[in-house]
C-alpha cells in the first residue's frame, strides 16, 4: 500500500527472561494508513503493548522490518530512534505522565525542547496554540498536579501534538479516567484525526474501540482479527447524551 | 538540544527541590570556605615569619660556632666556640665583600633599677649593630666605639626592659641600671620590633658594648656568634664564601677537617622558617581538600537518589524525544550549578571566616587570589567527576522501563 504511514512486517519480539524466552509477539504484518483511526484492542500479555512500545520507537524488534513514515526503522540506534520520536510521534500514557511541579504549558514545551528548532517565543506560542486545541488555554500556568485527571490527559494531548507529528500513539488514554471524561478526550483525538493526524489507539474498552474506524485484536503475539467498524460513533455526538456527574448526583 | 534550553531546564530542576539543592550545596560550600580560610591563614603565618626574619636586617651573615670535634666524637653545636673577638675585626678587615661585623657575647642577667627588677638577656656588641641589624634606637642613640674601647659601663634598653623597670611607655635616658650589680647608665632605647615569629618578645633585650660585657659579665674570651653584613644583596653569597675559607685559614683547619663553625645567611634562615610554614599550610590545607571530597561525595550521593526518584521523569523527557546525551548533559549540568554555586558561596564565607578569625585571634591573613581559583576549580572538577556516574545511569536507562517505573 503506496499510503502506509506505518508498516510492519513478520514483526517478531522474544524476551529472554533468564533461561527462558518469551514470544511478545509472533510475528505480525500490520498496514496502517495515513490518516486513519485504529485501535489496538486484546487481553493484557497479548502484546499490544510490546507492538506499540516499537511502533512507537521505544524498543526494537528482535526480527522483522518496521517502516515509519517509509523510514525503515527497525535499523537506527537510540539517538535516532528519540529524534524520531521527536519529530514524527506523539505519545499518550494511561498515567498521562506530565512532570509534576511543572506547569501545563511547560509540560507541552517539553518535546519542542529537544528539537532545537524553535526560539523562545516560537515555542511558547505552539505550546500555547496546542492547548488551546485541547481547551485548556486558560490553564496554561496551572501545575500539573492543580490540574484534574481529565484536564491532564488533555495536557497530555496537547504536549503529543505540539510537534506536529504524523502519528499519536495513545496508549489507554482513558483507562484513568470516568465515561464522560473518556468520551471527551476521544473527542478531541477524533477532533485532531479529521485534520488528517493518523491515531493509533490501545484499549480494551470495546465502548472506546467503537469510536475508530478499524479495530485490531491480538491475542498471544499474532494479530486475530481486524475489524472494520460499522455505526463509528463520534464522540461529539454521544457527549450531550452523557450526564454530567454532577447532574448525577442532583438527580 | 541547546546549552540554553540544558541551563532552564536544569535550573528548573534544581529550582523544584530548594532545600535539597542547598543542602548538597553545603557540603561543597564548607569544603571551598575551608580550604581556603586555612590557606589564608598559613599564608598569613608564613608571611608573618617572613617579615620576621627581614627584620633581622638586611644582607645578614650569621656565623654560629659548629660542634667541634675529637677525632670522631662531635659535640654539640654551639658546646665549644671557637669564634673571638679577633676573629671577627679580622674578617672585616680581610673580606672586601663583608661591610659591617660584630661579634655577639650573650648572658642572662639579672637587672635592678630602683625597686624594680627584670632578667633578660644582655647582649655585648660593637656599635654597628644597629647597621646589621638594622635596629634603630626610639631615644637616645648607640653607644660609640669610645664606649667599645674602654668598656665603658653603658646599655640600651629594649621597650619591654624599659617598660618593667620604669613603667610602661617610659623613656628612661640617664638613669642608671644594675647588671649584675654594676651600675649600667641608659643611653639608649631601642625600637620596638614585636613579638618574633616562635612567639618570643624582640624587645626583650639589654645591648651593651661587646668588650663590656665579655670581660664584666661573662668572663669569657670568645665570642658566642659574629653578625655580619654584606656591602649589597648580591654579595650575600660572596661573602660568605670569603668568611668560611678566610675562618678556615685562620683556625688553622686542615683539608679533611670539617668547619669548626657554620656560615647561615638570613635566606637561608627565611628558607628554612618559609618551608615549616608550608608544611603547616599544608597540613591544613589537605584536612580542607578531605572536606571537599566528602561533599563531593554527597552531590554523587543525592544526585543518586534524584536519579532514581526521577526515573519517571528521565522516561518521560526520552519518550518526547530526548537522547542519552540530552540527558547526561541536564543531570551532569546540575551536579555542576550545585557544585559551582556551592564553590562561589564557599569562597565568600572563607574569606569571611578568614577576616573574622584575623580580627579575633589578632592573626594575620593573607587570602590569595591563587588560593580562591584553586578552591574554586577543585571544586568544578568535584562537580564533573562525582556527577558523571549518576548522570550516566539516567541517560542508560530504557525508556521503556523508565515510564513503567513506579
């Protein structure tokens, strides 16, 4: 496929854990198309996080070829691996992962630090614009720690697109997070994906996967099943159906 | 990443945990502030002894008698002198490099002026004393080569001899002192020259005509040292190899026989002061160094510990794109900022201890810009050395690892 923006092939992973091998993942042929929604689903040790730790460029596969953005990644070293993923990647944690006694807009600054392409002012003014993307605009000199659980991961959101990258890895973003607050964040990931940002999610909510439009399962290493989602939901549709839990507790 | 961008964020880094900051800071800022009050101290010292021994005067040749020695046997220095009065005129006559001698006869006696007594030295020599030594007198003047022929019954008297027997800061000219009950008159007092380095009171001294106090006080025919002088500075050593071979030739000393005396120059005894000082400053200097080392010890120790604690954080800044470098550069530049602003605050308290110690113990101080770069670049060497391990562990760590780090 000419328009892959990820491509994996024959991707394998083993482990040595002291005599022992483990077979992470056993090896998997994935396209992912630029521009597109997926979502990454499977029980926990199915290897979905091991695949998305090397398509996010953290880890390397022990055999097999990784194309990102047709750079075949499976071939650099540490230093290029992290200006990859500086410049092309976005990352989402599950723990949102801000540094503490920071505050939020220095905590989107953070990746444009290391590219040494921005002044002071470039950068704050794209920090500023990428919180203003997730709403958060008004907070931006509150401490990480100030903010609630659902305004961090949008602080997160927005320190993962800061760099304009071609991806946004999101592993379990809401995993920490209510129903409301879960639907408010894929809103803002569905929100960037139509301005043409490829997101690639990892849940095991089927409810979250509903909002992609193609789910990939795995299951002991090998991927068992791709899923075209039919009804997508979108996000900012479903949002006025939810109560808010303040209603909630009224009602 | 940018040296700008390493400096924000190491210094926000710093910024977030003050009282730890300062407190690894402290080790290094009590080592600098050490290290460099003892140097200024030992160099105060040194100085001091070194101004000492000028004031002895200037171009001074000492001649002390040597041990003497029967066949193997040596006896103690100073145990038998061999020098004379004789001795002494001869070599001014004989070394054109010699301008001024005297030779030096001394005897502790007691001394009586009206109800009050004193015992101190009494030291016989010729009127140019005052030259060689360069010993100036407050009142009064020397006693003249006249007095040096006739042994006559003259003295000067030095400030603290002059202050015990007459009362403090008197001037007594005229009056007459009893030396072992021999009416001495004053003509003279000398001086003041303080405290000698060894703590002993200069001033404590009766000068007298060498011929008097030869014949009157110690009944002795020898002298117990020469003073002499050179004509300039140059000429030190000219005369004092003038002196050993004319004194060998006069003492009638064979070739294989060793000198009978000992020719030291004011130099040389500067030399030797010079160099008990600096051990001593030494000494003092390296208990400081030790003291350095351990705060460097405590920078590895905390920066550690803030490895550890901010593995999350090290996972964090990797996973937005950091490389190892980008890493060990942030860990090792704050290990750096701790121990170079301990280094700055370490120098300003040292120079402050330094003074209030000069002010305190009366000691003088002497803080030597040499002294603060030393302290302040040991200190920086301590940053690099004792941050480079842990700032190595952070950026080795595995991203992966360090995000899942709890």
């Amino acid at each position: 496929m000419a328009d892959a923006i990820i491509s994996v092939r024959h991707l394998v992973k083993t482990y040595k854990m002291g005599d022992v091998e483990v077979h992470a993942l056993r090896g998997i042929n994935i396209e992912i198309v630029r521009g597109e929604f997926l979502a990454i689903m499977g029980a926990s040790g199915s290897g979905k996080s091991t695949f998305m730790n090397i398509i996010g460029c953290l880890d390397t596969p022990s055999s097999g070829e990784y194309f990102l953005d047709d750079v075949q990644v499976s071939r650099l070293n540490r230093d290029e691996l992290a200006r990859l993923r500086n410049r092309k990647l976005g990352f989402v944690f599950q723990a949102f992962n801000l540094l503490p006694r920071t505050t939020a807009l220095e905590n989107v600054e953070l990746p444009l630090l290391y590219s040494d392409s921005h002044s002071t002012a470039q950068r704050r003014a794209k920090a500023m614009e990428a919180l203003a993307a997730v709403g958060l605009a008004d907070r931006a000199g509150h401490y990480s720690n100030q903010l609630s659980g659902g305004q961090q991961q949008r602080v997160a959101i927005a320190r993962s697109l800061v760099n304009d990258p071609v991806v946004i890895l999101a592993d379990e973003p809401t995993g920490n997070l209510d129903t409301r607050t879960s639907v408010e964040v894929i809103e803002i990931f569905q929100r960037l994906n139509e301005k043409g940002i490829t997101v690639v999610l990892v849940t095991h909510e089927p409810d979250i996967a509903g909002f992609s439009e193609r789910n990939i399962v795995f299951r002991d290493g090998k991927v068992s099943k791709v899923i075209e989602v039919e009804n997508r939901k979108l996000a900012s549709e479903e949002l006025p159906k939810l109560p808010l839990i303040v209603d909630e507790i009224e009602s | 990443m940018n040296i700008l961008n390493v400096l924000r964020v190491s210094y926000r880094s710093l910024g977030r945990n003050k009282l730890r900051s300062f407190l690894t800071m402290l080790g290094i800022i009590i080592g600098v502030a050490a290290v460099i009050a003892m140097l200024a101290i030992g160099q105060g010292a040194s100085d001091a002894v070194q101004q000492q021994i000028a004031g002895l005067g200037t171009n001074v040749v000492i001649v002390f008698p040597f041990a003497s020695r029967q066949g193997v046997v040596r006896f103690q220095a100073g145990s038998t002198s061999r020098l004379t009065e004789s001795d002494a005129d001869a070599i001014r006559a004989q070394c054109p490099a010699v301008e001024y001698v005297t030779p030096v006869v001394r005897v502790v006696a007691q001394i009586i002026a009206g109800a009050q007594n004193w015992q101190t030295q009494v030291m016989g020599v010729y009127p140019d004393f005052e030259e060689i030594r360069n010993w100036p007198v407050q009142a009064g003047g020397y006693f003249t080569d006249t007095d040096e022929r006739t042994a006559a019954k003259v003295c000067l008297l030095g400030q603290t001899v002059a202050d015990n027997l007459f009362g403090s800061g008197s001037v007594p000219l005229g009056a007459t002192v009893q030396i072992r009950n021999l009416p001495f008159k004053v003509v003279g007092v000398l001086a003041s020259k303080g405290q000698s380095a060894m703590g002993q009171d200069n001033d404590d001294i009766v000068i007298a005509p060498f011929s008097t106090v030869q014949q009157k006080l110690a009944g002795t025919i020898y002298a117990n040292l020469l003073f002499a002088s050179a004509i300039s500075s140059r000429a030190v050593s000219t005369a004092v190899d003038e002196i050993s071979q004319f004194l060998r030739i006069k003492h009638n000393l064979r070739p294989w026989q060793s000198d009978d005396f000992t020719v030291r120059t004011q130099t040389e005894i500067a030399s030797t002061a010079d160099a008990t000082t600096k051990t001593m400053t030494m000494l003092l200097a390296s208990v400081a160094a030790i003291s350095l080392i351990v705060g460097g010890i405590g920078i590895m120790n905390i920066m550690l510990v803030s490895v550890t604690e901010r593995t999350r954080e090290i996972g964090i800044r990797m996973a937005v794109g950091a490389r190892g470098a980008d890493v060990l550069t942030q860990f090792l530049v704050e290990a750096m900022s701790l121990s170079l602003a301990g280094g700055i605050i370490g120098v300003v308290l040292g120079v402050l201890t330094s003074k209030f110690v000069s002010n305190l113990q009366k000691w003088p101080i002497v803080i030597s810009p040499q002294s603060i770069a030393l302290a302040f670049a040991f200190a920086a060497v301590i940053g690099i050395f004792f941050g480079w391990y842990p700032a190595r562990k952070a950026a080795n760590l595995n991203p992966i690892e360090a995000l899942r780090y709890e």
